[in-house]
C-alpha cells in the first residue's frame, strides 16, 4: 500500500513539475523576442533619422539653420520648394533631372550590354589566358578610382571631349564595371551546360545562344545589376565634378553646388529641399524593384 501511495505522490509531482521549464522556456522566449524587437527598433530609428530630419528640413527657412538644432522647424515654410522649382541661375530645375537621367539611363545599358557580353566571354568560351584575364579583371576592384583619375583625365582631354558626357557613359559600354561583370558571370556558370549542347546541335553559334538562352536566364542578374547602376550612377559626384564645366550640362549632384557658393550667401533650406527632391527618384526606383533586387542577391542558380 505504501508503495503504491509513494507511486502516486511521484507520479502528482512530475505533473507539478514538468510545466515549469515549459513555462521557463515561453517566458525566456518572449524576453529575447521583446529585446530583439527594442534592438531593432533603435536601429531603424537611427538608419532612418537623417531622412526623417531632411524631410522636416526642407520646410525651414534658411535663417534657422545652425539656429535652430531640433527636429521640427519652429516657422514651417514651402519657399524652398517654390525657389527650387524656379531654377537657379536661369536653369530651371528639370534640366538638372533631365541630365541625371541621360547619364544614368544611359550607364544602365552600357553596363548591362558589355558587362553580360564580357561574363558570357568568361564563362561560356575557351580561349588562352581566360583565368589569368578573369583574375586581372577581378583585380581591378582593389583599384580605386582615385588611381585612373589623372591619366583618364588626360586622355580625354587628349581628344578634346571635356565638358561633355563621353567620359561619364563611354567606359560603362566598355565592361570596365568589374563588379557586374563578376555578378553576372557567377550566375552564367550555374547555368547547365546541357542547353549550350544542345543549341549547337542545332546549328546554333554564340550569338544564338547567347540572345536566346543565356540572357533569358540571367534576367535576375540583369535586373540586379541595372538597379544598382542606375543608384551608383545617380548619386555620382566626383566623375561630372572632373569632366562636365558648363553648369546647364550638372546632373543633380553637381546641381547642388550651385545654392552653396563659399564666396557669397549659401540658401540651406534651398540646399535640403533639392537634395530631398533628388533623393526621390532612387527611392521610387528601389520600391519598385526591390522585389527584383531581392530576388536577383538570393538566386543561387537553377536546381532540377
């Protein structure tokens, strides 16, 4: 009898006990999701405060910048807007855009069509000397723009095309953007060869191949690559800052420099709502094709 009550004891204390690290476990759980959560709130604040503050920016007068150090101006204002939109020294502001857009768009397709051409040459075609090439050319990423800066400059000038956009967008259908080359020959290579073998059989030579397999596939890589093109090449300042010299060729970058000149009065609310406006274009472009951009980074090749 006493066994069996000693049984019975052991067996209601299990049961008293074994909730216990279950509800150890669900409360652990729920503090770590709770300081993850704390911790990525913080960060997202701090990633995202210089936006909020040029966006509140941009309605205060110029008088209150270095006056007024807090988030919200205390005389909210729309005439930076309205001075932006009239332009600057007789420019108006849709010629800045319009130029931005002429060397970004235009960086765009030479970036895509020299850099997918190059990466087929790499991955798809034997020749002497491809690795030693590869390896040359992946080596050109440790080389800072700043190194090529004079003897470019001098070659251009060499044949008289300062102060014009040839520099800008000529190298970009060159494959001299070895960063996309190496992207998009990476996602080439995860490509069966069985395709490539089959085309050939057919009487199909690199051309076909290339226009009518290869880049069909490789459109998450195409996409990838033009979305940050497109963002690199927007954002550049120091490329138009050494070729362009006529202030209605700027793109928006060097445009900006117009409404801060360090020998006369410099228009900081002009300067911030401008630079809010230019920051909107990438912004659309980068909601839009996010998806792509997600996509084209995680695709590890075809499975099957």
């Amino acid at each position: 009898m006493s066994s069996t009550i000693d049984v019975d004891r052991a067996e209601i204390l299990a049961a008293q006990l074994e909730p216990a690290p279950r509800r150890r476990r669900i409360k652990r759980s729920s503090v770590n999701t709770i300081i993850w959560f704390v911790v990525l709130a913080v960060i997202t604040v701090v990633i995202l405060y210089p936006l909020v503050w040029l966006v509140f920016s941009s309605f205060k007068p110029s008088s209150e910048f270095g006056q007024n150090p807090g988030l919200f101006p205390e005389r909210p204002t729309v005439d930076n807007y309205l001075k932006v939109i009239e332009g600057i020294g007789g420019i108006p502001l849709w010629r800045f855009f319009a130029n931005s857009l002429l060397i970004a768009v235009s960086a765009v397709i030479g970036i895509l069509a020299s850099s997918a051409l190059a990466a087929y040459a790499f991955a798809r075609i034997k020749f002497r000397g491809v690795g030693i090439l590869f390896a040359a050319m992946i080596g050109t990423l440790l080389l800072p723009f700043h190194v090529i800066i004079i003897p470019q400059y001098i070659m251009f000038q060499k044949l008289d095309l300062i102060d014009t956009y040839v520099p800008l967008i000529l190298p970009k259908f060159l494959a001299t953007e070895a960063f996309f080359v190496f992207l998009i020959v990476q996602f080439i290579r995860n490509i069966p060869r069985d395709m490539d073998e089959a085309a050939r059989i057919d009487g199909a030579g690199h051309g076909r191949i290339f226009v009518s397999i290869i880049l069909p596939l490789i459109k998450p890589a195409l996409i990838t690559s033009a979305i940050f093109a497109f963002i690199w090449t927007w954002n550049d300042f120091l490329g138009p800052l050494l070729y362009v010299n006529s202030p209605e060729k700027y793109p928006l970058p060097i445009a900006l420099k117009l409404y801060n000149d360090a020998t006369s009065t410099s228009d900081y609310g002009a300067t911030v709502a401008v630079s809010l406006l230019a920051l909107l274009p990438i912004l659309i472009f980068f909601i839009v094709f996010q998806r792509f951009l997600v996509d084209g980074v995680a695709t590890q090749g075809l499975k099957g």
